[in-house]
C-alpha cells in the first residue's frame, strides 16, 4: 500500500510540475500569413519526344521576418492554353522593370502571374 502511495504522489507531482513549468507555446505550427514571397524556380518543359509541353514556377512565401515558410510552398503549373501568354509576356517589357536582366525576367513572370490571378500579396523587390 505505501508502493502504491508513493507512485500516486510521483505521478500527481509530475503533473503539478508540468503545469506550473509549462509556457504556454502551441508545439504545432501555426499557420503564418505570409508577408511577402519570391520566384524561386521555373521549370520548361519543350514537348520533345513524348514529353508534354509545360511551365512550372515554384514560389516560396516568407514571414515578415523574412524566414521561409516551407508548408506554404506553391507550385503552379501553366495550362496549354497560358503558356503562349507567360511566354509573350515574359519577352516583352512590362512597365516599370529595372535592374539586371535576371531582374526584368522575374518582374515580367510577377506582371503575367498578378495579372492572370495565380499570385496576390504582392511585395515589390
């Protein structure tokens, strides 16, 4: 009998202590509205072969302290249909871009992408 308590006591202090030394933090992610995000990669396909033609950007959103937000990640895969209107608009200037070429192209991929509805909370570079 004095076993059992003994191990009541244990159990009843480890549960005392676990609320009176707890923070507060929530330990699952919390769903982070995104301050701004960044083209991080587009992926051509030319349709060679058996291949379908194709165009994928990959988008990374970060938080207003700039760290990257993974599990908001986008990819956005072009139709048939919006790809000869990325690439017209991607080789044509868009009013407003500066800087280097690198530059131009990702403002361009930004203009098509706001403009077609497949991006929004826009933070210019």
């Amino acid at each position: 009998m004095k076993l059992f308590r003994s191990l009541a006591l244990v159990v009843l202090a480890t549960l005392l202590a676990s609320s009176v030394y707890a923070d507060g933090t929530v330990t699952t992610p919390a769903n982070v509205a995104p301050a701004s995000w960044k083209i991080a990669s587009v992926a051509m396909s030319t349709g060679s072969g058996n291949d379908t033609a194709g165009v994928a950007i990959i988008v990374y959103y970060f938080d207003g302290s700039g760290n990257l937000l993974p599990n908001q990640t986008q990819t956005i895969s072009l139709t048939s249909a919006e790809i000869t209107s990325f690439l017209t608009t991607i080789e044509s200037p868009v009013a407003g871009e500066s800087g280097s070429v690198v530059k131009k192209y990702r403002q361009r991929m930004t203009s098509w992408l706001v403009a077609n509805g497949k991006i929004t909370n826009v933070t210019p570079e």
